[in-house]
C-alpha cells in the first residue's frame, strides 16, 4: 500500500502552503534561501499555538572553547522544585534559526511538564561548521553541571534534547560527553533527528511528501563539513551514525516519522543504540512528514506526540 499523509496533517499544512502541499524549492546548496524561509517559517509557527504565561526567562552566558560568548536562555515554570533539567537544541539543519524563534516551544514544554530547560544559541554552518555546533554545547553542558546548584538542578538529572538539526547536536554531545568522562547525561531526547550526512539518495515513496527534501539534507550537510562531505573523514561527532560504539550513552527517546527522509537513519540508530544496551524508548509516527507538528500543532496525533514527550520528560 502506498504511503499517504494522515488526513487532518494534509488539510493542515495545504492551509499552509497551498492547496497542492506545495512547499518551495531551492538549488542545492542555497544556504541563505534557506535560512531566511526557515526562519520566517519558525516566526510564523512558533507562537501560533499560544506562549504560557507561567513561564519566566533569564539571559545567561558562557564562553566557548574558542573564546565566543554563547547565550543561554534559561526557561522555568513560576512554580518549579529543584530537580531535573533539559539543555536544548534548537532544530533547522545547524544551519538556521535561534534560540528567540524556539522561545514558544520550549515555554510549552517548560510549562506541561514542570521540568526548566537550558536553550543553547549555538553556532550556525557554514559560518561556522563541525565542531563548533558541538564543541558549543560541551560549553553549556559544562555551564549547566557547574551551576546546577544555583539553578536548584540535579546535576545527575541532565538530559539533552534536540528536534530535527537540533537532534543532532544533541545525539553528537551525549557521545562527546561520554568519551570525556562528562558531564553525565540522564537522558537523550531525539526528534526526528539529522544523522547521517550519507541520506542523500531519494526514495521514490516520498516524492511529493517533502517538507524536508534530499535536496535540503545534501545542503545541510554540505555547509556543516565542508570539505570532509562526500569523504570517509566524517566524525561521528558531526554525524553520530557514523559512531562504531554506542555502548555507555544515555537513556534514548527517539521519534522517526513515516513520512520523513530521516526515518530510516534515526530507526537504525535506535536500533543500534538498544542492542548496544542502551535503554531505548522509540515511537515510528504513521502518515506524518518531517516537522508536521509545528505546523499542524492541532491535528490528534501531534496532540498525542506531545503528550508523550511532556510523559518522558517528567521520567528526567
């Protein structure tokens, strides 16, 4: 049976970008198209479903391996206890948007599941590729342990969390983390995460099905290694697929949706992670594409999706 878009996603996203789901296409290789419709998409969609009121921000900020200073956005319900904490990736291909276009998503996260997150303005590709991404959340990762104190956080409860590129920088810090001795990780919390630079070549399933095309992953990746892309020289820190040992990472919650070109790559590597003993939580989402839930945000089954991140989180 051919793969089909759940009904209510598709009236979604046609209320969107047209009637024909026609989302835009750019050449390979088009960075700054890209980046300026990632993110007038995210300041579209970000607030839409509504910004909680018992939620408070506080800037901080810390200074990278390379001596850049880093902004750390610390979310917190009114009402929190000392517990646990989420350090936080933004998603958009570690190429675009920021930690202000996510300040929506993480204050409803903050807000349903009690638990305050860390929102970490990484570095973007290709001003700045591997291993700058990464290397910038060991740095807040470091902030975090050190003042989990004064934040009234568990520095055994830290979990790291990341949507689509964002997933990225998450799974390559939790491998970071554990080949330096630490900072310990509780949790990694993947959505629909950007693995492997090698998902290059279409599946004919999919055609038509994109909000995230083949096209879209090669430019990605073609920004965040340079010249290492299209090489065996890939570091498992830029691309955890790539990693031969997933043994000792933290616990796993991994989303991979049908209908995206990730799927495969972020089955696999729950696969592998759960036969390497790591605990594995993993949820295939039918009829839905890549990032469908910060667009159709009101559909059932993105209702459902939220509900079973706010339930892992609070296991933190």
């Amino acid at each position: 049976m051919p793969l089909s878009l759940d009904p209510d996603v598709r009236a979604a996203l046609e209320a969107i970008f047209g009637g024909s789901f026609n989302v835009p296409r750019m050449p390979v290789g088009d960075v700054v198209s890209r980046r300026a419709g990632i993110n007038a998409a995210h300041a579209m969609v970000d607030a839409a479903p509504g910004v909680p009121g018992d939620v408070v921000t506080t800037d901080f900020s810390t200074t990278a391996s390379d001596g850049a200073t880093l902004l750390l956005r610390w979310y917190v319900k009114e009402d929190s206890i000392p517990g646990p904490a989420v350090l936080f990736f933004h998603g958009s291909g570690m190429i675009a948007s920021s930690v202000s276009l996510y300040d929506g998503t993480v204050s409803r996260f903050v807000s349903s599941s009690g638990v305050p997150f860390l929102s970490v303005e990484y570095r973007l590709a290709p001003e700045f590729p591997h291993p700058t991404p990464v290397e910038d959340g060991y740095a807040a990762l470091t902030w975090l342990a050190e003042h989990a104190g004064d934040l009234g956080v568990d520095p055994a409860r830290i979990a790291v969390m990341g949507d689509s590129g964002g997933g990225n920088v998450a799974a390559s810090l939790a491998l970071l983390a554990r080949d330096r001795g630490g900072p310990a990780l509780a949790k990694q919390i993947l959505l629909y995460p950007a693995l492997d630079d090698r998902t290059i070549e279409p599946d004919p399933e999919l055609d038509g099905l994109y909000t995230w095309s083949y096209d879209d992953n090669e430019t990605i990746w073609r920004a965040f290694l340079g010249n290492a892309y299209g090489t065996d020289n890939v570091s498992a820190y830029a691309a955890p697929a790539r990693a031969s040992d997933l043994a000792g990472l933290p616990p796993l919650y991994m989303e991979a949706l049908e209908l995206d070109i990730l799927r495969d790559e972020d089955l696999q590597y729950a696969r592998r992670c759960s036969l390497a003993g790591v605990p594995t939580e993993l949820h295939l989402h039918s009829g839905v594409v890549h990032a469908f839930e910060t667009m159709a945000f009101n559909t059932d089954i993105a209702r459902r999706i939220q509900a079973d991140r706010i339930r892992y989180l609070r296991t933190i």
